[in-house]
C-alpha cells in the first residue's frame, strides 16, 4: 500500500485575494465549481474557511463512489486543507500570487490499495482524478 497523489493547477487572472476567498468560500461558491462528478454536496458547519464541514459523493468512475465528509482547515494564508473523515484522503487547495494573477493549485493524497487493485489505482485515479480537478478549476475561472 503505497501513497496515491493527484495534482492540478491553473493559472487564474484574477488577484490572489480574491482568488482565496472564493476557494474558501463552501457555501455560495464552491457549488457552482463542482462538476457532474459531485453529488449531494452539503455544508455542514461553518461555510467559509477554517471549521468548515462539508460533505459529498466523488463519482470518479461509473462504479466508484466516495462519501467524503471533510473539515477544513487553513494552516497558512492561501492553503485550504480538506481532510476526510472517512477516508485517508487528504485535499490541499493553494492560492498563490503569479504576475498573471493567481496560482490555483489542488492536490489529493491518500493510502492507495494493496496488490494488483493498487497497482491499477496509483497507475489509474490519479490522471482521472486530475481530469476533474480541470473542470473545477475552469469553474473558477468562469466564477472569478
């Protein structure tokens, strides 16, 4: 069982600023950049930033569904950590200041499977994890 990572980035032209407080804002902007991938999105606590709870399914392929219940927390300005607590999946969302703008960055992390399953999973989900992440970010671009 080894560690499965997924990354996507894009270059937002928009300030840092107010790049950051759409990505942590859950619950007006966040549902309008998820992709038909999400289903049955809920915030649970809070809404903006830190001690935010939210929770939905990823339907990353037709037979794979996650629930993710996750809580947010901001260990610096600009970093949104989504952790799950049903799962070791961990989501890192960072803003950072380009002179095009803003850098958005996510970055998924989690224990992957075992034998020959995990040996397609760390091959597999993370280009098709990515693929996802693409359409969200071009949400945001849309939103910005």
């Amino acid at each position: 069982m080894g560690k499965v990572t997924a990354i996507a980035e894009r270059t937002i032209e928009a300030p840092a600023d107010k790049v950051r407080a759409l990505v942590a804002d859950y619950a007006e902007t966040r549902p309008k950049l998820l992709t038909e991938h999400y289903r049955d999105y809920e915030v649970t606590e809070g809404g903006v930033g830190a001690g935010t709870k939210a929770s939905w399914k990823l339907q990353a392929t037709s037979k794979r569904v996650r629930d993710v219940a996750a809580t947010v927390t901001e260990p610096s300005e600009g970093t949104y950590v989504e952790t799950d607590a049903n799962s070791s999946m961990v989501t890192t969302w960072t803003v950072h200041e380009v002179p095009e703008g803003s850098l958005v960055r996510i970055e998924t992390s989690w224990d992957g499977a075992g034998g020959i399953g995990g040996f397609f999973e760390k091959t597999f989900a993370p280009g098709g994890l990515k693929r996802i992440y693409e359409g969200v970010l071009g949400k945001l671009a849309e939103v910005v």
